[in-house]
C-alpha cells in the first residue's frame, strides 16, 4: 500500500523524510529475503544506489520508489515492485485568531460568561472545507485530540486560552493552534445624589441646573 504521511511543515512544501524499512513486512514477511529500495526503475534491477537511512523525497506530494527484492545469497533471482510515497497537505488555521470577548452581564463582577466555541470555526477555518474545528483546554490535550470542551462552555479565568485542533476530514493531517476568552467588565453605574435649586421669580416648577 502506499506510503501516506502528513506535510511536516506548516509551507506545505510537500516535502518529508520516510523510513523505508517500515514497509519491508508488508513486501515480504520471509526473514531471508533481502529487500532494497531505489530512486530509478533501473537500479532497483541492478541492485546499484540502495537507498539507506531516511529518505527525503525529491519530487513533491508524491513520488515512487522502486523496490528490489531477493533470498539471501542469490541476489541474481529478483523481483521488482514499487512503493507510492504520498505527503498530505496539513490545514492550518487562520494565522491570527482575534480573541472571542463578552462583556460580564451575567452575574457582574465575577468575569464568567458562558461562551458559544464553534462560533469561531469560521474564522479559524479561514475558507477552507472539509475540515473540523475542536475546542480544547490544553496543547497537549489538543495535539492528542482527547479531552474536547462542550460547545457552550464557561470560561474559568479572563483571559484563559483556548487550545484548537484543526483536522482534514479525509487524510486525518492536523494542527494546533490557539485563541483567548476575555471577559469585559461593566462599567460601575452610581446613582447620584439629587440636586436640589430654587425656582425662578417666574415660575414655581422651573429652575436652572448645571
């Protein structure tokens, strides 16, 4: 089967690095076959530039690898195959989340709000589809998709950061991100005092104030 991994960049350049050998079991599971991969369809016939180590790919998003394979000590009796290297594109999340405030009309004073978190998918999805948008209290908690808040979820300190994993729905290649909650506080309103003035030689319900 191919060989399918995720961007480790955020560039999307389609470039990453392979361990070839963790194929070798679904090629052949007979200890005394010795498998080999290569860049060109003619190596892997000769034998010639085995590739050793990671493998970087140089052709983006997807290339094919050639693979030799034969029994120990008859390296002339071989076989050919091939392996689809695959790099997926990672989603990313809009590059500047703005904070999501409210203002502390429930209870004031005590900088709690409940706060609607997918009201922000938009905005972190900045355009992009078939993707989805979890809400998490920490980065760890959003790097192992574990732990997801409720949708409607009340802040536990202002401002608290808010952790987002951001996920292709078809490949499963992610990222993490992260916004605020803030919660503004109201204005402090007083009563004032009444202001008392005589009423004018004119009339006996009228009077100036300043």
């Amino acid at each position: 089967t191919p060989y399918v991994v995720c961007d480790d960049s955020f560039d999307n350049e389609g470039f990453t690095c392979f361990d070839l050998t963790q194929k070798n079991a679904e090629i052949s599971t007979d200890p005394n076959v010795v498998i080999t991969y290569h860049e060109t369809p003619t190596d892997a016939q000769t034998g010639a530039n085995p590739i050793t180590g990671l493998y970087c790919n140089i052709v983006p998003d997807a290339q094919t690898i050639y693979v030799r394979a034969h029994f120990n000590g008859s390296p002339a009796c071989y076989t050919n195959t091939t392996l689809q290297l695959t790099i997926n594109p990672l989603p990313l999340s809009n590059p500047v989340i703005t904070d999501y405030e409210l203002c502390d009309y429930t209870n004031p004073g005590d900088g709690e709000e409940v706060f609607t978190l997918d009201t922000k998918t938009l905005e972190i999805a900045n355009g992009q589809t078939g993707v989805t948008v979890s809400y998490y209290l920490t980065q760890q908690d959003a790097i192992d998709q574990t732990g997801s808040l409720p949708n409607s979820y009340p802040n536990i300190s202002s401002p608290q950061q808010i952790w987002i994993n951001i996920s292709d729905n078809v490949t499963g290649c992610n990222t993490v991100s992260s916004f605020n909650l803030v919660v503004n506080p109201l204005p402090l309103a007083v009563t004032p005092s009444p202001i008392f003035e005589c009423s004018t030689a004119s009339s006996i319900t009228q009077a100036e104030f300043d």
